[in-house]
C-alpha cells in the first residue's frame, strides 16, 4: 500500500513543472482576453474600417425638366431620380454637369416629384419650388400626401443653391367604413407682409404656412 502512494506521489511531482507551464500560459491568454476586451469596450481597440460602396445598385432617372434658371438663356436640366428606391433631385448644365443635387424625402410608395415651378421672390434671390407626390401608405386605412420643397439660390449663382424641406399641400384619406376626404392647398408667392419681397404660401381658407426667406438658405416659417 505505501508502496503505491509513494509512485503515485513520484507521478504527481514528476507532473508538477507540466502543470506549473500549463498555469503560466493560461494565465497569460487570460491577461490578453481581458486587456483585449477591456479597449474593445472603451473604444481603444482600433477597428478596420469598412468599405461603403456609395453608388446606389439600381438608378433610374425621368424625363428632364429644361428651365432657364439664371436667365442666361441657356436651359438647365432639371432630372427626377430614383436610386435603390429613394427620390433624389439633379440639376445639370447645358454640358451635362451637375450643379447640384438632393436627396426628397417622402413617406409612402409610388412617390415621386411630378411638378417644378421657377419664382422670383425679389431681383436678387429665386426659388425653384418642387411639388413631389409623397406616395400612399397602406393599411387599415389608405392615405396620400404631396409636398412641396424648396431650392433658393441668389444673384442667379447656381452654385449658391441650397435646399429646404417644405409643407404638405395635398391630404387623401380612405377609411374601412368609407370614410373619405381630400384636401388640396394652394401653393402661390406673394409679398403676404408688404415689406417689397415675396413669400411662398401653402394655403387652404385660413389655414396657411408661410415661407419667409431670410437669406443665405435660410427660411423663416411661420
């Protein structure tokens, strides 16, 4: 019996430095883990950086609008865009240049910019006013926006062009229980405060939204 504890004993020792090595490793992998993790959480871990492919897979562009823009008489070319889906505005020079381009905001499917009004709202500032069909939303019930949008620029420097959301104009609504209503704004520029320069109005009866610019690309509305 002493005898095989004793060459048990002789075989633990003999492993012992085998384990003692085994420890220091495992010890040491542990450290890495959890200096690893401990920058990954705070941020100091450097992150390879990814790849974004910013061409859209599917473009298609529409017919192009052709407005003189800067009264140079010379035709821009206002083009509606869809790009995997998302409605963008691009404006191009008689060379096919762009000058400026948008992405359009809209809600629903189907949506897509239909109408393009050019106004001068004093003798140095013009606004390019774009009607865009929001599109409809399905479900329990089935409704349909429109909106307008607006892209300003000043001293017919196209370059200056900037782009500001607009108002709704337009409101279709269907219920389950034939429910229905429809409601269509007028969109006009006019000086509505008398002070020498023109606003855009969203109006219906006595409800309206006024657009006051106020320079550099920047709207006041009220």
């Amino acid at each position: 019996m002493l005898t095989i504890l004793s060459l048990s004993y002789n075989k633990v020792m003999a492993q012992l430095p085998l384990l003692f090595i085994i420890f220091l490793i495992s010890t040491n992998l542990w450290g890495q883990d959890e200096r690893y993790y401990r920058k990954m959480l705070s941020g100091g871990l450097a992150v390879p950086e990814k790849s974004v492919d910013s061409v859209p897979r599917f473009h298609v562009a529409g017919p192009a609008y052709l407005v003189d823009l800067n009264s140079d008489g010379i035709e821009e070319r206002v083009i509606p865009e869809k790009r995997d889906g998302v409605d963008w505005l691009k404006i191009e020079d008689s060379s096919f240049s762009t000058i400026f381009e948008t992405k359009l905001f809209a809600t629903g499917s189907n949506s897509h910019l239909y109408k393009v009004k050019l106004a001068s709202l004093n003798s140095k500032v013009k606004v390019l006013i774009l009607f865009l069909d929001e599109g409809t939303t399905e479900g329990a019930k089935l409704e349909s926006y429109g909106k307008i949008s607006l892209v300003s620029f000043e001293n017919n420097n196209l370059s200056s062009m900037k782009y500001q959301e607009g108002a709704r104009f337009y409101h279709e609504f269907k219920g389950q229980r034939e429910q229905y209503s429809r409601r269509s704004y007028n969109v006009n520029v006019y000086d509505i405060d008398k002070d020498g320069e023109r606003e855009v109005v969203v109006e219906y009866q006595h409800i309206q939204r006024v657009f006051k610019y106020a320079g550099f690309g920047e709207w006041r509305i009220f």
